[in-house]
C-alpha cells in the first residue's frame, strides 16, 4: 500500500518512539523493512533529529615490517 508523506512520518514517529515493533508495523501497514527504515528517517528530518549514518569503512595503514632490532632477542 502506497503511503502518503504525512502518513509515513506518522508510522515513522510510532516506530521511532517504540510505539509499535518493526514486526508489527510490517504487518498492521503491510511495508517492507526498508520502508520502515525509510519512514523512521523521514520522521527524524521532519522534527530535526540527527540521521546517523553507518560507520564508514576505515581503511588501515599495512603495518611495516618487523626489523631485527625490533624484536627481542634472547
């Protein structure tokens, strides 16, 4: 079922306050979870709430090799 804006940020507010679970909402408004991510978010920017957005992959320097000197030596 196609929701209009002013519907999804209302599911998206009883989601973001723990109204109802994510299970419930995919059955009460018959949405996918990517709708009910989608509809969370929307009402997060409609009150200005911070979108956390997933961490970024960080990239790791290749560590140096071990010198001999570095190594403890018995």
């Amino acid at each position: 079922m196609r929701y209009s804006k002013e519907e999804q940020i209302a599911i998206g507010a009883r989601l973001y306050n723990h109204e109802i679970t994510h299970r419930e909402a995919i059955i009460e408004y018959e949405i996918s979870s990517s709708s009910i991510d989608n509809y969370i978010r929307a009402y997060k920017r409609s009150k200005g709430i911070p979108i956390n957005s997933p961490p970024s992959v960080k990239q790791s320097s290749p560590k140096p090799p071990k010198r001999s000197s570095d190594m403890d030596i018995e």
